[in-house]
C-alpha cells in the first residue's frame, strides 16, 4: 500500500466516525490561531497609542484585550487537546479491538507460526504511532496551520516586502523535515521490528524461567539479553539523532530568517517605509510564527512514524484465515458423532511435502477409537483436522454423513470437545476456567463436573476452593490437577465427540489412574477419538488405527492388530510386556 493509500483506510475505518469531534476540535484551533495573531496586531496599537503618542485612556483597554486573546488563545488549545485526546483514544480501542477480533480468527497454523512479541508490539507501539497521526498530527496539521495563515496575514498587513522574506524560509525548513521524515519513517521500521524481537524474548524467558535455572544459564540468558538490548539501544540511537538534527536545523534557518528581518527592517525604516510600531508588531507575529512553522516543519516525522506503524498493524488485521465456510453452508446436525475420513491429503507447507496421505478412516458414533503411531506420524493432524483448525488440501471429512466442509464451523466445533497433554488454562479462577465451557452453568453444575474429573479433591482443600486464582496457565497447580480441570470443562461442554491428545501423558500412576476414571466418565456413550503413547489406556478401544510417515497401515482392535501388525505388535512388548 502506498502513503496515501494508507491515510486513506485509516481515515475511512477509524477517523471519519469521530468527523464531527474533529470539527469541533478545529473550531476552537480557529479560535486558537484568531486569538494568537490578534495578540501580534495588537501591539502596533498599543506601543503607538501607548508609548508615542501617549494616550492615557487606552492604558487599561489594550492591556486588557491582549489579556483575553491569551486566555481565548489558553482556553481553546486546552479544548482542542481534551477533544482530540478522547479522539486517539477512542481510536486506539478500535484499532486494538480489530486486531484482538483478527487473532481470535486466525488460522490455527497462523498461530503457531506468529511471534507473540511482535504482536504484543504492535498492539501497542505501532498503534500508539498511528493514534498519533490520526490525532495529534491531525490537530497540529490543523493548529499550526490556521496559526500560521493569521500570523501571516498580519505581518502583510504590516509589511509585504519583510513578509515575503520570511516567507521564503518555510520552503526550505519544510524540505529539511521532509528528507528528516524519511529517515525517521526507515529507522522506525527498524526499531519496532527489533522491540518485537525483544517482547518475544521476554515472553520466553518468562515461560521458560525453570528451564534456565536448571541448565545453569543465567549467564548465557544475560548475554543474549543484553545483544537483544545493544540492537535495540542502536536502532532508539539512530531515531534520537534524526530527532536531534530537527533542532539545529530549524534554529539555523530561525537565525538566517531573525538576520535578514532586522537588516531589511532598519532599511525601511531608515527610508521612511517603515515605522517602529509596525516593525515590533511584525517581529512579534514573525516570533510567534516560528512555534508553528517549526512544528509543520516537523510533522512530516509523526507522519511517516504512523505510515510505518501501519504498514505493519494493517496487515494483521487484514488477515484472512485459510479456514473458511462456504456461503451457504449448512448446520451440522449430530446424531451418534461417526466420523469418516476419505482420502484426506494434508500439508502444512508445500516445501515440506504431504504430512498426511490417502488417508481413509471410520470412527465409530459413540465408541473409541484410538490412533497410534510413533511421534510426527500424523496423529494429532488427523485430531486437529476433525473441529477445523486446519483444512484439508484433498478429500472430505464427514460427521454423520455430513462434510465439516459444507457444514458452519460454529456447528462443527459445537459439537467437539479437546483434552490435551498442553493443557490450556487462563490466570482467573477455577469456577471461570471450568465455565469457560459454558458461561451460563450454574454452581452446581461446575461442581459436579468437578466431582466427575475427581478436580473437587483439590479445590476442596484450597482456602479459596472455586475462586482461587490459579496463576498464568495454572502455574500453581501440578500436572495432574491441571489435567483434571481441563477434564471438568470439557464435562460441562457436554459435547458428542470427545478428542483426548496424549492426556494422560507424563503423569504418575495414582494421578494417571484417577484420570482414566474421569475420561470414562467423559467418554461414555460419546464419540472418543484418542491419541496414547500408553497403550494400556486404549487396549479396550473399539478400533484401533495404526499411523505411520501420515498413512493408515494397519486397523482393527487390539487383539487383531497383535496378529496383523508388526508395527503394534512392537509398540506392545516394549511398553506392555518389559513392564
């Protein structure tokens, strides 16, 4: 997108609503630039009336109206600020909620893909640039300039030939600003691109706080951190100094402008052409003038700031996930939850070639059916293409005789409920993390899900019990609680097909065995699709698919496959029989 392009979408999607505020807003700079150059014409008069010709009943009257031009001028910058605050803020809100709203969207591969650091930046530094093109700029475009113009009209008013002197100087400063903003706008890009590198890191380092201490590597983390920091400190350097060159430029040409008036203004006068009154009245509004030159001089900075934070903050928005439903799609309707399979393809890159390959299953309505196979065979792609998170590249997926594909993903992800290994928790409480399967559940009903996930055991003993905060990801809990609560809520979703990822994964015997209990309850009389590295778990499972290098090369239960399938058959006596 280009420049203008750019300003165009901002203005259309997140400016023009708050049109009437702004207006509002350049009122009262009107009022602001009136005011301010009403102050510079008022000083013929008074040095005039007051000084040379001494007359004595003006003495109150003009000190007194260049005392309301200020208090007009202070009144009206503060309004016009106030307005275009809750302008930029308000924008602000919009901008963050329409990024919010295009990450809960994406894709799920766009996720795992994404650095979390650079979204955290632009969510907040790139926005906090683009607010301050859409507002500040905005009002200082506006200010400056109807300043600018009433200042200039009153120094033609006293003087056309000095006034076309000064004005020769605000080209120049504005072609200065311009080369400046370029550069600003280049080592911007650079900054935030480096800010979000670091953002990331630190998410890491906090995740991963356990690991470093561990591993010894304080050192290690503390060198990387400061080569993230140096990077940072080089690009914040290279901005303050394109900054810093602003000011010695402007006082230069501030200088050179303040020079030629005063030399031409003491020919003028020297000639008669020029009386003193009218040379202090134009120095004042020529002074006062260079506040506003100076700053739209230098606009042209937070404009190409804001341009570049948007070229990074629009595209986030923009995404469209690959993971779409047809127009006309239908609602999915279940019955008894069988799942079908046919000739299902899948890649998650094309450089990476076919993850999955023909791959062709039957699952039947509320039985189990478990897949097996060793790590990166496939298992939980086939597992994430059931509720959508990916798409097939070939093939159909039907759930009681109907294609997820033609079917609403609401309907479809309605009806599918996940357990994994990574249990996902948020940093609230208990009751709203069982809830968050359903938000209307009365009490008694997140308490027998409780009950039934055998979570109650644990709450019960917590000083808090259901409204104890569990930290970020449920850091104060162990393995098995977490597990446990991820169970509960997956109870309270009530849903026909259940998905189990490795959930029993890394757990003690005890915790595992009274896990197990939970997923029967769970699973009875529901569609169960699980993923176990532990065969015991799913040796009574109706059907058993053997998965290999994403393809099907053995099914049937477990005695069958003991029979037919070399491949189950060494699963088996390395976990079964050594133990």
């Amino acid at each position: 997108m280009t420049s203008l392009q750019i300003l165009k979408r901002l203005y259309k999607d997140y400016t023009i609503k708050y049109l009437r505020k702004i207006l509002i807003s350049v009122f009262f700079t009107l009022l602001l630039a009136g005011s301010t150059s009403s102050i510079a014409y008022l000083l013929d008069p008074a040095i005039k009336q007051l000084f040379i010709l001494q007359e004595q009943s003006l003495m109150y009257v003009i000190p007194a109206v260049i005392i309301f031009a200020f208090a007009v001028k202070a009144s009206s910058l503060y309004i016009a600020k106030v307005i275009m605050i809750n302008v930029a803020a308000e924008v602000r809100k919009d901008m963050q909620i329409d990024m919010f709203a295009s990450l809960i969207k994406a894709d799920t591969k766009l996720i795992d893909n994404k650095h979390s650091g650079k979204f955290i930046t632009n969510l907040t530094n790139d926005v906090d640039m683009i607010t301050n093109l859409v507002s500040t700029a905005v009002l200082n475009l506006f200010k400056d300039s109807l300043t600018l113009i009433g200042l200039l009209s009153v120094m033609f008013y006293q003087n056309w030939k000095l006034s076309l002197i000064a004005i020769v100087m605000i080209p120049l400063a504005s072609i200065a600003a311009r080369t400046l903003g370029k550069r600003i706008g280049k080592v911007s890009t650079q900054q935030m691109d480096r800010v979000g590198v670091l953002t990331s890191y630190l998410v890491e380092l906090f995740k991963n706080h356990k690991l470093t201490k561990i591993f010894q590597k304080e050192s290690f983390e503390k060198n990387r951190a400061g080569n993230f920091l140096d990077s940072l400190k080089e690009a914040d350097r290279k901005i303050k100094i394109v900054f810093t060159r602003a000011s010695p430029i402007m006082e230069f040409l501030t200088g050179i402008m303040i020079a030629c008036m005063i030399f031409a203004s003491a020919k003028l006068i020297a000639n008669g052409e020029l009386e003193i009154s009218n040379f202090f009245s134009f120095l004042a509004a020529m002074m006062l003038a260079y506040q506003p030159v100076r700053s739209l001089a230098t606009l042209n900075v937070a404009i190409q700031q804001g341009i570049a934070g948007a070229r990074r903050v629009l595209p986030v928005i923009d995404d469209v996930p690959e993971v779409q439903e047809k127009k006309d799609a239908k609602q999915l309707i279940f019955q008894k939850g069988e799942i079908e399979f046919e000739n299902i393809e899948f890649t998650y890159s094309k450089k990476e070639g076919l993850t999955l390959q023909s791959i062709n299953l039957n699952m039947p309505g509320q039985k189990m059916t478990a897949l097996v196979g060793l790590s990166g065979a496939g298992k939980s792609t086939i597992l994430n293409l059931i509720p959508r998170f990916y798409d097939a590249a070939v093939g159909d997926i039907k759930i009681d005789n109907q294609s997820i594909y033609n079917s609403s993903i609401y309907s479809v992800r309605k009806g599918i409920s996940l357990v994994s290994q990574d249990t996902t928790l948020f940093d609230d409480t208990i009751k709203n993390n069982i809830a968050y399967a359903n938000l209307d559940a009365s009490q008694k009903e997140l308490e027998e899900a409780a009950k039934y996930s055998f979570a109650n055991e644990f709450i019960d003993k917590l000083p808090n019990k259901y409204d104890t905060i569990i930290g970020e990801n449920g850091i104060r809990l162990s393995g098995g609680e977490k597990q446990r609560l991820s169970i509960a809520r997956a109870i309270l979703k009530k849903s026909p097909i259940i998905l189990l990822d490795e959930a029993t994964s890394s757990l003690d015997a005890e915790t595992e065995n009274k896990i197990q209990k939970a997923i029967n309850f769970l699973t009875k009389g529901r569609t169960t699709i699980v993923i176990a590295h532990r065969l015991s778990t799913i040796l009574n499972a109706d059907k058993i698919y053997v998965i290999d290098k994403g393809k099907v090369i053995g099914e049937g239960k477990h005695e069958e496959l003991l029979k037919n399938s070399e491949v189950y058959k060494n699963f088996y006596e390395k976990q079964i029989r050594k133990s």
